[in-house]
C-alpha cells in the first residue's frame, strides 16, 4: 500500500531573495480557470470563474498514489480516475500553470511497460490513438502522459438506454458504419506498425467527439510486436471479445478483427452475444460453434459481421475486406463458412417472444429469462412438438417426455431440466430469478418481513433440490449453499425433539385448555413446526452473522425472562453459545416454553392462595382452641370430664404447631404464624402438666372418697362418737376435738392441692 507514496520530508521552502524563482507579472494578474471545457483567464484574487462559476482552485481528492518527481514539480492531480487496470493506476492531472487536463498512467511497482512496443504505438498515427505526450521511468516507476477524452469509452456509449430498447434494437446502422470505419483505419494502422492489441473492447476505445464520430484506441498494455506471421502468447485479457484461435495461444492480426466483428454485432443488436452466460459457456461456444448473427436487422451490417466472425482466421476479413465493405463494393462474395444456414445450429428459429432462437445455449438463456413462457410452452406441448417435428432432436423430446411422467415433477422443474440440458453452464437461475447467494438472501430478507412468496420461493428451492440439480452440473457456489442448508435442515429436527423432550419431562403443571387431538387422537405431542416456514430463518442463521446475534440476544432476554418461573429452564443451554440448529429450535419453542410459564404462574398462584387459606386455616384453628379453653374453664368445675376436653385441646394445639413446624415453608405470612403459634407452646405445655397432675388428685381422691370407703369412714366415725361420749365431761369433748381436726386435717390434705391445681389452670389460662 505504500507503494508510489512521496516519504520525502517536505523541505521548508527558502525566502532567500537570490533563490526565489520570479514570478512574472502576468501570471499575478491572471487566473486561469484549470476547467479544461473553459479555461478562461480571471482577474487576480478570484475565487470563481467570472465565465463557468466554478471554482478556481479545485483541490483534488485524497489518493494514495503520488505523481513520480518527473511529473510532480509540473503537474499536479485533479481527480483519480474510476477505470482502475491490473498494471497501472490511472489519474487525471493538470499543469500548475493551467491548461488542459492530461492522464497519468502510472504502472505498478516492478511494470516496466516493453520499449520496443512504445516505440511502435508512437509511430502510430495520432488519429487512431490516444496521443502520448510523455513517458518514461521515474522513482522507480514508469509512467506515461497522454491526451484525455472527455467523451468516455464506447462502452458508456453502447450502455445508453436508448440503444438498449426493445423498439431501437441497437444502434442505427449509420452509427455502426460510422464505428466500424473508425476503428478498421485503427487497427489497420496498428498493424501496419507491426503491433497487435490483444485486448480490443468497448472500454479500450475513446471518443475524441461525437460528431463527428472520432474513436481512438488505448491500452496496449498486451500488445504484441508481429515480428512474424503469428505470435505465441497468453490467453486474450477479455474472453468475450477473444478469438477462438487465442485460447491456444496462437494469433495474429484476426484476432483484433474478430473483436471488432464481436464489438460491430453488439452494438448492432443492442446486446452481447456472450450476456449472462459463464465462462464455461463462452469456452465452449468458442471452440465448437458459430457466432450468431441473425439478430441483426441491416444486412449490410450482418455481412460485416459474418465476415469478421469467421473462425478460421485465413477465412475471416481483414482491412482490404473491410475497406472494401466500407466502399460498398458490389463484387464483395458473401463470408464463407458465415452464412446464415451455417450459423444456426437449429434449421429453423425458435421464437419466444420477439426472440429468435438459433442456438441451444441462446435457447437455454432465453427460456431462463423468459421463465413464464417457457413454462406455457411447456404446458402446452410447443417445445416438445418444436423438438420433435421440427429439429427431430430425439434426445430433448425424450427427456421432455421423461420429465413430463416423472412423479411429482413440477412444471417448473420440468423447465429448469431443459434449461440445463440447452445451456449447461448458465448462471443458476430459478422461475426466471438468479439463486446467486445475494439474490437468495435478498428472498430471505422479504420472507422475514412477512412476504408469502418469498417464503414459498425459498421453499421450492429446497422442496424441488433446485440447487442440488446446479451442484452436480458443477457449480461450486450452489454446493456450498446446499451444504450449509441442508445441514441445518437435518440438524433441525433431532435438536427440536431433544429440546421438546425435555420442556415435556419439567413441565408439571397441567394445562388448563382442553387438548383436542390428545381427546380425539390420543396424541400427546408438540406439532413440530413446518421447516417451510423456517428457510427465511435457517438461511439467515447460516449467512448474517448479525442477524443471528441479535437473535441469540433475544432468545437469551426471553429464556431470562421465563427463567424466573421455571428455573430449570438453564438446562436448555445458554443461547450466547449454543450451535445455530439449536438457538432456532429453542427459539421455534418459545411459545411452548411461554405456556409452560403461565401454566406454572397459575399453578404457583393458586399453590400460594392454598397456602394462604392453610395459614387462615390454622390461625383459626389456634384461636377457636384458644376461645374453647377459654370457655371451659370460665364456667367449669374442673371435673374430670373437664379435665379429659382440656387435654385434647392442647393436643389439637400441639398438632398445628407440629403441622407448622413439618411445613418447611418461608413466606411471611407462615413466618408470622409460627412465631405466634410457638410463643403459647410452652404454655400449653404447663397448662397440660396442670391438668395432668390435677387429674390424677382427683383420681386419688376418687379412691378415698368412694362409696364403700365413705361408708365404712360414716360407720367408725359414729363408732367413736358414741364412745367418746360414754367418757363424758371434758375428757370426752377433748377426744370429740380431737377426732375432728383429724378428720379436717385429712379433707385439707385431700382437697386443698385439687383447689390450687384447678386456680392454676384457671391463672395459665388466661394468658393464653
């Protein structure tokens, strides 16, 4: 890239009065317009032509191609040139004094352009070739200055609309006879100076003006030096203007006259014969067939034409022919080996549209470009019965007709089939559609966008194998497409199923919607999308690495999303690195993957409403024990019926409290009853230790108290009354006292601990 770059440090410039150059007086009082189509001179100081209204320093875009110090310090760069060569870089300069504008040819690092041949192209004549005003070696560099033409190549001229018309046809035979006299006086010089240009197209010729016609040739770059009668050299540069005799390397002179014979019938029909067809094609069109001609509508041009197409080079007109053609001269025999019988590789054309037909690959390119009739002629049988009566081509009528009872063989794959069969090596084309890689991708961007017919383009594409058909008829670029699709495709459905293996084996809740074909049919799976709706996706996938990132993002944000459901989503993989099989068929189950969500949220919802009804439920479990302990004890005597309804009470109470603890549960709310559940626990605890002992004095006491025991008490106790009163007097009051406080002593010891445990329990109790 630094090649041809000045690394020179820019010296600052001397104010020393002896080495300043003088400036003339006349060029401080005058600016000259550096436009070449004005070129006026301007008052001093001026910033605009006062006659153009342009600028008058034009200040020239950046380039990294520097003029060499032979031309530096005179000229200065304008404008690179767009046309851009495989030898040289090609500028636009201008004097620093003004003038008009010149090109710069400057050859790469290492090209040394042969001086034997630019010692010829000089002896040429100027009105037949860009004029060279310079050239010559500098910095390493060689270089050339010549003359530039405003009016562009041939090839801007032949590209005009209006010579690209349906109703125009080309240009008018005038402007043809006109070019091709220009250019046979070019190349009968060149030739006449022992030089062959090896290279003559449409962009190799300029136009010095239009009217008159005045074309010039450049670019010898290959030129040849006939020292002899041919020459042993490369292949030709540009093989649609080559002659059959260059692809063995052998040439002379003919071969610049066929280019022109290939220059003079394109510019007569409006198109080259060579347009959308491949290498492939053009090399085999080349050595095995004729050039056709008949798309020429002026006959005198097609003699021309014929003439200079000849194939064999001892055969095909030169400049004494040409001359002679130009001079209308009657006694010129018809081309030999030309004419149009011989041309045609079908006796008779075949016409689609305003399209004659006279060769299969011509066939082939049209019926390609054409794709909707050639799917009616195909319909109706007008191929077939062209082929059969008319050509009796016994091999396209029997591949037709095998096509035509092929099972499931669409009409359109019917017509592909012959296209291919016609034009082996056409660019694959599809329903009249290139399926180039940028034009599949252009249908993948309008299916993303909701285009219905983009979608079933794509999907014929891979339904019919339309690009494995053009795989193995050799095209590289059409196997590396199937292989990446393909592949994806296959890889789609194992990955689906995995995934949806395991959404089915998490996915626990159930769905709310009735299933109808698990009702009706039994069936309990997830419908597998349809890969017809997926090739917009698999293909964008496969070929925007952009695209996919953003979709790994999404796809990522979304699973985020969901996660917070259904945690176990993480084992899906994560999308920032999953393969793109897998990223699509995770994203395909999305939707599934959002229902299983929602299912969960109403599960989990509804799981934490019965969870907030079992907390309700216990709080008021707890409070009605609470409220019936309460109760019992405020009106009760504690009896043992009394005492039995406590008990199981409390262990109603312990089995909540055992239920909370068991739970396991963190929420709030659960929290907050637990605290308060097990606050009382020790409480009830006491309380239950109360009773206990409360029940089991009274369980003594029962035994003391019975009836058999109160009736031998009420017998002995009247036993020792009616003794003691036998004794009389104080002594027997003493014993009667006596007898008493035993008696008090022993219902004391009895009932006084049943009276304190009861108080107890009625004390405990109200701090429940």
């Amino acid at each position: 890239m630094l090649a041809g770059i000045d690394l020179r440090i820019e010296q600052p410039a001397s104010t020393s009065p002896v080495t300043a150059a003088p400036v003339s007086a006349e060029a401080d009082a005058a600016v000259i317009c550096p436009h070449a189509d004005c070129a006026q001179s301007n008052p001093a100081g001026s910033s605009h032509c006062l006659y153009c209204d342009r600028p008058l320093q034009s200040k020239a875009p950046a380039s990294l191609i520097n003029l060499p110090s032979a031309l530096s310090h005179r000229y200065h760069i304008t404008a690179p040139m767009p046309a851009k060569g495989a030898e040289a870089e090609l500028l636009l300069v201008q004097a620093n004094h003004g003038g008009p504008q010149l090109v710069a040819k400057i050859y790469r690092h290492g090209i040394l352009p042969k001086t034997a041949v630019q010692d010829r192209i000089a002896l040429v004549g100027k009105e037949h070739r860009v004029d060279i005003l310079e050239w010559g070696v500098s910095d390493g560099y060689a270089y050339e200055l010549m003359e530039y033409c405003s009016g562009g190549s041939l090839r801007s001229l032949l590209d005009q609309p209006v010579y690209q018309t349906d109703n125009q046809q080309g240009m008018p035979a005038e402007l043809v006879r006109a070019l091709s006299a220009e250019l046979s006086l070019a190349l009968a010089d060149t030739h006449a100076h022992g030089l062959v240009h090896r290279d003559l197209k449409p962009e190799n010729i300029l136009i010095r003006s239009m009217t008159p016609l005045d074309l010039v040739l450049t670019d010898f770059g290959i030129a040849s030096i006939l020292d002899v009668t041919q020459r042993y050299t490369g292949v030709a540069h540009t093989l649609p203007y080559a002659a059959p005799e260059s692809l063995s390397g052998v040439i002379d002179a003919k071969a610049d006259y066929w280019a022109l014979g290939m220059i003079v019938l394109e510019a007569a029909t409006g198109a080259h014969p060579f347009k959308n067809l491949s290498d492939a094609v053009i090399l085999h069109t080349l050595t095995t067939r004729n050039i056709v001609t008949s798309g020429i509508r002026d006959a005198a041009i097609s003699k021309l034409a014929r003439g200079l197409l000849i194939r064999d080079p001892a055969q095909r007109w030169g400049a004494t022919e040409v001359q002679r053609w130009l001079a209308n001269d009657p006694t010129l025999a018809e081309p030999l080996h030309s004419l149009p019988e011989a041309d045609q590789a079908y006796s008779q054309p075949y016409h689609l549209g305003e399209q004659r037909c006279y060769q299969p690959e011509q066939l082939g390119v049209a019926l390609a470009n054409q794709w909707e009739l050639g799917i009616t002629d195909v319909l109706n049988g007008q191929l077939l019965a062209w082929f059969r009566d008319v050509q009796k081509d016994q091999n396209v009528v029997r591949l037709l007709l095998d096509q035509r009872s092929a099972p499931g063989n669409s009409v359109d794959l019917q017509l592909l089939t012959l296209i291919l069969h016609l034009a082996p090596g056409i660019p694959p084309v599809w329903q009249g559609q290139s399926i180039a890689l940028t034009a599949i991708l252009k249908h993948v961007s309008e299916a993303m966008k909701g285009d219905d017919k983009s979608t079933q383009w794509l999907n014929q594409l891979y339904q019919y194998k339309v690009l494995e058909i053009y795989a193995r008829a050799g095209n590289q670029n059409a196997a590396e497409i199937v292989q990446r699709w393909n592949k994806t495709c296959d890889r789609f459905v194992p990955a689906w199923e995995e995934k949806n293996a395991l959404l089915a084996s998490k996915s626990t809740a159930p769905d709310a919607a009735v299933n109808i074909d698990q009702l009706m049919y039994g069936n309990t799976r997830l419908n597998r999308p349809y890969l017809s709706a997926l090739h917009a996706r698999i293909l964008a996938f496969c070929y925007d690495s952009r695209w996919a990132q953003r979709k790994r993002q999404s796809v990522q944000t979304e699973l985020t999303r969901l996660a917070v459901q259904c945690p176990w989503l993480t084992e899906l993989g994560d999308p920032a690195t999953m393969p793109h099989v897998e990223l699509l068929a995770t994203e395909c189950l999305l939707p599934e993957i959002q229902k299983i969500a929602d299912r969960q949220t109403k599960q989990d919802m509804h799981t934490r409403a019965q969870l907030d009804d079992d907390v309700q439920s216990l709080k008021k479990n707890i409070s009605s024990i609470t409220a019936q302990i309460h109760g019992l004890l405020r009106g009760s005597a504690l009896n043992a019926a009394d005492c039995e309804i406590l008990l199981g009470l409390c262990t109603d109470y312990f089995s909540d409290i055992a239920a909370i603890r068991a739970s396991g549960r963190s929420d709030p709310a659960w929290i907050e009853l637990r605290k308060s559940a097990l606050r009382q626990e020790r409480k009830i605890h006491n309380l239950i230790q109360k009773i206990n002992q409360l029940t089991e004095h009274q369980a003594v006491n029962s035994g003391w108290f019975n009836q058999n025991a109160m009736g031998y008490a009420i017998f002995l106790t009247v036993l020792l009354l009616t003794s003691l009163s036998e004794f009389g007097g104080s002594q027997g009051t003493k014993w009667m006292v006596l007898l008493l406080m035993v008696v008090g002593l022993f219902f004391t010891w009895r009932f006084l601990p049943v009276l304190r445990r009861k108080r107890e329990i009625r004390d405990l109790a109200r701090t429940l």
